[in-house]
C-alpha cells in the first residue's frame, strides 16, 4: 500500500535533505567512536573496554585474593554481558592491562604468555589465566555504596557503571592513548606517590598553579620544587631535559624525547633501559642493518642478554672505534625516541585538552562526589542501625513487660501490634525485638548493645560532619590517598639527563608551523604559515615570492620546523632534511636559496612530492597492524606501494625510491597503511578509486603496476589517499584557479589500471588539473601561482558539488599565471596558527588591498 493511499502512513513520513542527514549521522558516529569506544573519562582514566572488563572480573569475584581464571572466561563474561565488540579488542585490552612494560601499575595479574617487549603476541585467550591486581580493586572500591551512577548495558539485561569511583588519579598514573574521529590522545604514564603528592598538593592550596605541582628545577637549583618531576615509564629510560614536559603539563600539548639509558667503556655499549614502546627486537634489528649496510661503523657484535630480570643488550666495539663517536651515531638514529604527549580526556562526555592541574581539579571533582554519595550511603546504614539499637534498649529497659506481652499474645502478629502499641516501637523495631533470643537478654548482651549505640552514634556524628562541612570531606580524600600511596608507591623509574651540555640548532628554533616553497630553478625557503590569514575564496591572495625571470613555483608545502621531510624528486630520488634547515627571509618577497645548498640535486631535477616523517610514525595499539607504506604514483599512471622500513636509512646524495620508465617521472607521494582506497586523479579531469590492497608492497626499485589507464596525451596530476576516519571530500585544483569539493562516495571503487570516471569537467575556463587532495572539516589549502602569489583558504568555504562538473573559483589566477602548488593545513593546525597569527608578520607592514 502507498502512503499516499493511507493518510496515517503518510503523516508519519518526515523529509529530510540527504548531506543534513549524513552529516548528522557522521557527527554522531563521531560521538559515538569519541565518549565511547577511544578516549577514557577524566574522572577513572579508563576507556568503557577497561572499565567493563574490570567490572565483570568485580562481578565474578575475580579479586586479587581469588584464583586466577581462564582468560577466555573473563573475556566471555565481558562480551556477554558488556562489551558485545568482538572477543579479540578485549583480549587485546586484558593482554595490555597486565603488561608491566606498558603498564605502569598493571591492573590485571596475568599468568601466562602475556607478550614481551620484543613484540611477541600474548599467548591464546584459553591458554592463559587472568585476575584483577590489588590496586585494580581500589579503582572499584565501594562501588556497591551508589557511589557512581549505572546505565542499562547493551540489552537492557543487567547494568553497568558508567565510570569507577577511583581511589587515585588512574589517568595520570597509567596514562592512555587512543585513535578517535579526528582527535586522538596520548597521556604518558607517571609515578603514582608525585601524582598523589601533586593531589594532596591542590587540596591544601587549591589556588597554585601548573607552576606549584612541577618541578622544574635545573641542574643549579633553580625553579620549583613541585612534586610531580615528569612522566614515569614503566621501562625506565631517561627524559632528555625539563623544558618539553613543562610544556606538556601547562598546555596539554608537548613532544618529549625519551633517551634509552646505557652504560659506554672503551669495549662495549650497554643498554639497560629502553624508551617506552620501543620493540627491542626491532632496534636490534635497525642497529644490524646499519652495520651490514655500512652506515653505522665501529660495531663488531650485538648480543641480546636481556632475562626476566630485565633489558640488557650489549653492544660490542671494534678496537680501534670510538666509543664516543658511536655512541653519538646511536643517539642520533635509535637511542632516542619522542612521546608526543596529547592531554585529551572526556570532561562531562566533550573530549577536552586539560592541563596538568585541571586534569588533578576534575578528578578531585569526582572523587567529593563519590565520598560524599559513600558518606549519605552509610549514614543511612548507621542510622537504620541506630534505630534497630534504640529499640533493642527500650526493649531491654522494660523487658519484663515485653516478655510478658509477647507470652500473653495469641501469635506473632498480635505480639508487634501490642508492642507498638505500649511502647511505640516502630514496625523494624518490633520485626527485631520478636526475633531476639533469650540469650540477648543477659547483662553482658546489654552491655554490648549500649556499646555498639554509642558507635554508631559516633558514627553518624562522622558522617554529619563530613556530608556538612567539605574542609572534611577533602580530608577524607586526603587520607585515602596517603593510604594508596604508602600501600603502593614505588620509587621512579624514568630519571632525566641534561643534553649532554650541548645547545644544538634545534634547541634555538621555536617549533611552528611553516610555509616551504620550491622553484623550478631550485630555489626554496620557509615562511610562517601565520603569516597568511585565511581569506575567502576566490581572491588573488598575496605575494607569497618574488621569482626570478623566468622562474616558477613548482611545490608548496606545510610543515613543522622540527620535522624531518621526505623529499621525492620527480626522478624517482628521495632525500632527508630537517625543515628548520631550510632559509627563513626576512619578508615573504625573497627569493629564498639554492635548494643545492640543502640536497645533493641534480642539475633539472626537482621537488615532486614532500612527506612528513612524523605521518610514519607507528600506533602500536592499532589492533589491524602496524606497518606503514610510501604509495607513489608516475605521470604515466603507474603506482607503487613501498615499506617505510626501507626508508630508514637516506644518504646525504639521497636513495632511489623507484625505477621510472624512460620518458616517465614520479608525480605524487602519500603515506597508506594498507587499508586507504587510493584515488588517481589526470590533468584531463579523469580519476579513478581503488583498494589500495591491489598494489603488492615492493621494493624500492621497482617500477610499479597500472594505477590508471591514460587517455592519449594525459598524465597523472596527483594521487589521494581515503581516511574514512578524517575524510570527508575530495578536493580537486586546476591549473586556471578553479576547483570543488566533492564527497568521497560519490567515487565509486572500481579495479585499477581502469580509465576511471569524469572528475571535472577540464575544458573551456578550467585548465588541466593540478592536484587532488583529501580533505576534512576545519582543514585549510594553500594555494600558490607559478608566479608567487599565494592564498590560504579554509576548505569549508568551497562548495560541495559532484563529479563531472566545473566548480567554483579558489583563487583569481592573473593572464599568463597559473597554478603551481596546492597543500592541505590540517584543522589542528589550521586552529592552532589562527590563533597565534595577527596576519602580515613580514614586518613590513605593506598588506594592501589590492594584493588580497
């Protein structure tokens, strides 16, 4: 029947346009991944995952005390009753949570194969037995006193807490990490008797600062005595300098650099400690290509020692190496490793970056709330004990005439109502007084009763003065967490070394986001990306260079002045710099430098393509994997997939990264991890999507397969990878100014090396492409002309229109210029220079309207 044949069908239809509809349903996706599933709560430092594990273990009796169980019993029980997400994420999260190299106090006392350091996987779930650690039960104590709220679980059968009521600071003590729709966290663990130091700290002076719970004090004494010194790894390690984590804890944000620690002779090198989550396998390994290829020299042997007393691996010297020299060559290739710490915590279900204090402040928060809903819990107890005890004394007052009217009572009923009746006991009073034994009638009983009277009297005097005065309430809490401190505080275990007292380069250069530009004549430089607000679309922009006659912009790029940057040539080569090493001009109208000062260049070769090393880095929670990929793509069409691990090593004259056909030239680089789609978009406005799985990984020299099949004097304009979990569109530039948004859907999957499907329409005002791009909300492009004018623009000012038509202008392109570049400002960044930009920061004042 049609709803148009029955009005009652009909009312209940409700329009909708589609992009409101999907995008709410993005948003509460997001949501749902976000409070869900990958950041923990503030108040517990526990993801749902941890928390209902932990709780189905409470509801099994599965307690420190208790015998190990079967880890696939526990995982059972949490499944059915909790978490119905796949036995595998929980397992993974059990194996975690008793790992004391990646916990800092484990929660779970495992036995069994419960994976290593080297990488090695946990055992199978019915091999190995599993059962909550004791400080694991703190994080539940008193949770049956309603100290916490429930919710219904996944079925309505049963219930769960939504949060534990945390008897320490478990966010900070054991940290976190997690992936979200476009946000992620990174919390490093610390030493759990500095954390409630720092707690015990911000109650008696709930006005200090960030500045009062640091220590920040140097080699000569100077700076603060806070009690939290900074991040407490489980594996030890060493934190190199205080000035990162002081950043870290007052912004939220920070990169520190954790330093393996070791033992140098004129023989050997020790190491005893390893950075956290660094694979020991896996830097021996690094270290013996090094040798074998001839990049690290003076190293004869490395031996694992290491046994369940801990790390040791030795490194043994040939005779005549200095140890100094190798030393250096291993602190600066993988001693070393960066903790790039992001404070990102659910407050009240809204994802919030929280500084060190404001982490401690919202915890304190949860933890009056539990205290005092513990305190009205048990005053309740004692006072319905009181009254059961007033009545028994009443009672034994008068005991001969209860006796007797309970005796002269025809039954059970009759003797309550004549009780309450003479003496005014209530109904719990006479359910008691009835129920006594003869026993309870001696004066030593009595005695006893008047005793506990007047305990439970005490008692709820306590009670009182803590539910009405938080002075005592707070010392509650204070006391609590002195217990847990001396019941498990340990010493640390990370120290921090000085830099080894040398002011490097990078020391004096501010991390910031910046603008790279490169000629075709090879000329490069790097402008703070603050000094180009974003302006609306379709504007001439400003002068972003002023080039030599003759000269071009081949690429623009944004990157952070501490990164390290790949950089592919349109040979196939690819080389290694640091983007601080690069000339910052005075204004943005200089030319820049040769870019051979920098690279090992040959003459006519030129930038294609720059990544930034730091999109390599590995997630080693990542349940799917951890490898990472260099996906290229050639002007002819061919793509290639490579392992990062065959980039760790790049010469000062560069390494080949693939093998061009004759006549062929590299034409864009992304980084994949072997579950992107790839979109291949030709300067004819042609593209083409496919599972990046049809490309096998290969090896540096190879040449590659079909990507996409070229019409006749076509090529490749540029390659896309897909992140459903940060993009939304696609954005496609030509070379006349012109380009749109498109979203992702609209390019259905097809085989590779097919000849695709119409992206934009390239005739008549558009040009030929010059680059496609995947973008998400709250990102930004950079957009430069051949000629040096430049335009930032947020991506959210184009408009959303499908394939196979011209789209809008993103940049008023002069006669004779075109476009050369276009680079995507993710959102973060984006934010982040807005917020620290005033504009035109050239100094020389001159940003006229017209150049806008």
């Amino acid at each position: 029947m049609s709803s148009d044949s029955d009005p009652k069908i009909a009312a209940q239809v409700e329009n909708a346009r589609i992009e409101q509809e999907m995008e709410q349903s993005y948003i509460d996706y997001a949501m749902s991944v976000i409070a869900g599933r990958a950041l923990p709560d503030v108040r517990d430092g526990l993801k749902p995952v941890h928390r209902r594990i932990l709780y189905a273990m409470h509801q099994a009796g599965i307690s420190s005390g208790s015998s190990h169980r079967k880890s696939s019993s526990i995982v059972g029980e949490t499944m059915g009753d909790y978490h119905p997400h796949g036995d595998s994420a929980i397992y993974d999260t059990l194996t975690r949570m008793a790992q004391d190299f990646s916990m800092r106090y484990p929660l779970v006392d495992g036995q069994g194969n419960f994976g290593s350091v080297d990488g090695d996987p946990a055992a199978a779930m019915r091999y190995t037995e599993a059962r909550m650690s004791s400080i694991a039960e703190e994080l539940l104590e008193d949770i049956e006193k309603d100290t916490v709220d429930f919710q219904s679980n996944y079925d309505d059968r049963t219930e769960e807490p939504t949060v534990l009521p945390a008897a320490f600071p478990n966010l900070l003590v054991n940290g976190s990490s997690g992936i979200a729709v476009g946000m992620s966290t990174n919390i490093p663990p610390h030493n759990l008797g500095e954390v409630i130091d720092a707690t015990v700290k911000l109650i008696d002076d709930p006005d200090c600062g960030v500045e009062d719970l640091v220590d920040t004090r140097d080699g000569r004494g100077n700076g603060s005595d806070g009690p939290v010194k900074g991040p407490d790894f489980p594996t030890g390690a060493n934190i190199v300098g205080k000035n990162a984590v002081h950043k870290a804890y007052t912004t939220g944000r920070g990169r520190i650099r954790v330093r393996a620690d070791f033992e140098v002779t004129e023989e050997r090198i020790v190491l005893n400690e390893l950075p956290y989550q660094e694979n020991k396998a896996r830097l021996i390994k690094r270290i013996a290509d090094d040798v074998n290829d001839g990049s690290l020299e003076g190293i004869r042997d490395i031996r694992d020692e290491s046994d369940r007393d801990g790390i040791r691996v030795v490194i043994e010297l040939k005779r005549n190496a200095d140890p100094q020299l190798v030393k250096n060559h291993l602190l600066s290739s993988h001693l070393e490793s960066t903790f790039g710490v992001i404070n990102l915590a659910l407050v009240d279900g809204e994802p919030r970056v929280l500084d060190l204090k404001q982490t401690l402040v919202e915890y304190l928060e949860h933890r009056k709330e539990v205290v005092r809903r513990r305190s009205e819990y048990d005053l309740a107890e004692a006072e319905d004990r009181a009254h059961i005890l007033e009545g028994r004394l009443t009672a034994l007052e008068h005991v001969d005439s209860v006796v007797d009217i309970i005796r002269d009572a025809d039954d059970r009923d009759g003797a309550k109502a004549a009780l309450r009746e003479a003496y005014g006991f209530s109904e719990a009073q006479v359910d008691h007084i009835v129920s006594m034994q003869l026993g309870s009638l001696t004066s030593m009983e009595t005695e006893a009763i008047e005793t506990e009277y007047e305990e439970v009297q005490a008692t709820i005097e306590r009670l009182e003065t803590i539910l009405g005065d938080e002075s005592e309430l707070l010392g509650v809490i204070e006391e609590e967490l002195l217990e847990i401190k001396d019941r498990y505080g340990d010493d640390r275990r990370t120290n921090f070394v000085e830099n080894d007292g040398e002011v490097t380069r990078e020391d004096l250069v501010p991390e910031e986001d910046v603008v790279v530009v490169v000629t075709e004549d090879d000329y490069v430089k790097q402008m703070p990306l603050s000094w180009f607000r974003a302006q609306r679309r379709g504007g001439k922009g400003i002068i972003g260079s002023e080039l030599k006659q003759g000269d071009k912009v081949a690429s623009v790029f944004v990157a952070n002045t501490h990164d390290y940057l790949l950089c592919f040539t349109d040979r196939g080569q690819v080389y290694k710099l640091k983007t601080y090493q690069l000339p910052r001009p005075e204004t943005r109208y200089t030319r820049g430098s040769a870019l051979v000062n920098y690279l090992d260049l040959d003459a006519g070769e030129e930038i294609q393509a720059v990544v930034n090393c730091d999109d390599l880095e590995v997630n080693d929670d990542d349940d799917e994997g951890d490898e990472k990929f260099l996906t290229m793509v050639t002007r002819g069409g061919r793509v290639k997939r490579t392992n990062v691990d065959r980039f760790q090593n790049i010469l000062s004259t560069g390494i080949r990264a693939i093998t061009l056909e004759e006549g062929d030239e590299l034409a864009d680089v992304e980084v994949t991890d072997g579950r992107h789609d790839l979109i291949v978009s030709s300067e004819r406005g042609m593209s083409i999507r496919f599972d990046e799985e049809e490309v096998r990984a290969m090896g540096r020299s190879a040449r590659g397969v079909g990507g996409i099949d070229l019409r006749e004097g076509d090529r490749v304009a540029g390659l896309a990878a897909v992140d459903e979990g940060r993009h939304d569109w696609t954005l496609t530039v030509t070379r006349n100014g012109y380009g749109k948004r498109t979203k992702i859907a609209d390019y259905r999957k097809q085989s590779r090396n097919g000849k695709g499907l119409i992206d934009i329409k390239t005739e008549g005002r558009n040009g030929p492409v010059c680059t496609i791009e995947t973008v998400g909300r709250g990102d930004h492009i950079v957009v430069m002309s051949e000629k040096g004018q430049i335009i930032r623009t947020a991506v959210d000012d184009l408009s959303v229109i499908s394939r196979n038509t011209k789209g809008v202008t993103v940049m008023d392109v002069e006669d004779g210029d075109a476009v050369g570049a276009v680079s995507v400002v993710p959102a973060a960044v984006a934010q982040a220079s807005d917020d620290d930009g005033d504009g035109d920061k050239d100094g020389d004042g001159d940003e006229s309207a017209a150049e806008q």
